[in-house]
C-alpha cells in the first residue's frame, strides 16, 4: 500500500503541500505491505491484534526540499476471517 497526504490551498494561499508523513530523511510518503497475519512491513509503526491493525507515522521535515510541511497519521485495517467455502449439492 502506498499513502499520502496532501494539504489543499486555495486562492492566494499557493499550490497544494505534499505533506512529510514519513520518519524517514528524504521520504515524504509511507509505503508497506499488509500481510495476511495482520502485520504491516514498511515504513510505518504498528500493532495488531485477531481483528485490527493500527498504523501510526509522524514526518520529520527531512524530506530535504527545506520546508516543514510535516503531518502526522493513524489508520486502521481491519481483517476477518475468511469463511469457508460451502458445496451444496441437489
């Protein structure tokens, strides 16, 4: 999964901000995977349990572009069961 964020501007407050969501110098945007224990692997801090995962990631401004557009995000995923397939036969 990729995310990002963007703030939005109007009129004479400029162009639209990537915002810095990521920990890390030179990154700006969050990448990971989901995998299917419910763990994330990637660029975020998280926990889970059998029925959630909860993600969370704060930038730095070390984004090496010399502004401070940082921003701070929590998400959750959340997983069920999969439920077994049934044949029924006629």
């Amino acid at each position: 999964m990729r995310l990002e964020i963007w703030d939005e501007d109007g009129g004479l407050a400029g162009d639209n901000d990537h915002c810095d969501i990521n920990a890390a110098k030179g990154k700006r945007d969050l990448g990971f995977t989901y995998l299917l224990d419910g763990s994330l692997q990637g660029d975020v801090t998280a926990g889970f349990n059998d029925k959630e995962t909860t993600g969370h990631s704060k930038g730095t401004g070390k984004d090496d572009d010399n502004d401070d557009d940082i921003a701070e995000v929590w998400f959750k995923v959340q997983h069920f069961p999969r439920l077994p397939a049934h044949c029924v036969n006629r």
